[in-house]
C-alpha cells in the first residue's frame, strides 16, 4: 500500500526524513493547519485517494 502525507510546510525535518524513510511520500503544503487540511482535501479529491486522519477529533458538549 502506497502512502502519500501532506504535512506544513513548517513541519520538523528528523519528522518529514523520517515519514520519507518509511517509503511514504511526503507533501509539504500549507503554513497552517487549516491550510494544511485544505489542500488534503484537494489532494483527496483530484487523485482520488482516502483521506485518514491520525488526530483524534475534539470531544463535543453534549455528543457523544
């Protein structure tokens, strides 16, 4: 299974050699997360490809 990963432009080098080192492929876009998220999404949709995210999301009042 091929992995492609869109981390910030910001993200620490040792983190993105390491990512490389696992064969994945790397694609640094965005300063920010929320631009980071965006082109995610734009990735997922113009290739194609399952967006998974490893952040767990933010518990919600009231939602369980």
């Amino acid at each position: 299974m091929r992995a492609t990963v869109l981390t910030p432009e910001g993200a620490p080098l040792p983190e993105v050699a390491a990512t490389r080192g696992r064969r994945a492929g790397v694609l640094l876009r965005g300063r920010l997360g929320g631009e980071t998220l965006r082109a995610v999404r734009e990735y997922a949709r113009r290739t194609g490809a399952d967006f998974l995210s490893l952040r767990p999301r933010r518990p919600r009042p009231g939602l369980r």
